[in-house]
C-alpha cells in the first residue's frame, strides 16, 4: 500500500527571517560540554581490559 506524499512547509517573508535570526542566534548562545570525566572512565576501563 502507498503512502500519500505530503507537501513539506516552506517559511517565506518575514516568518522565513525570523526563523533564520533566531536559529542563528541560538547557535551562538549554545553550551559546550566536557566530556573529560567519560574519557577518563573509558581510559580507565580499556586499560583494565589491555587493550590501551
């Protein structure tokens, strides 16, 4: 059986602005994360298993 193909939304004016600002803007305020600790573990855990 097929499935219908549905039309995908386009953002246009200034909504399509909006959306591009905002994105833009949440890209340069996103966080980073440290991920010293699991790397740690991993080290620890592959030593163990002589394989580091």
């Amino acid at each position: 059986m097929a499935l219908e193909i549905k039309a995908i939304p386009t953002l246009r004016g200034k909504e399509a602005e909006r959306f591009v600002k905002e994105a833009d803007e949440a890209y340069r305020k996103r966080g980073k994360t440290d991920f010293s600790k699991q790397v740690k573990i991993a080290r620890a855990i592959l030593k163990k298993a002589n394989m580091l």
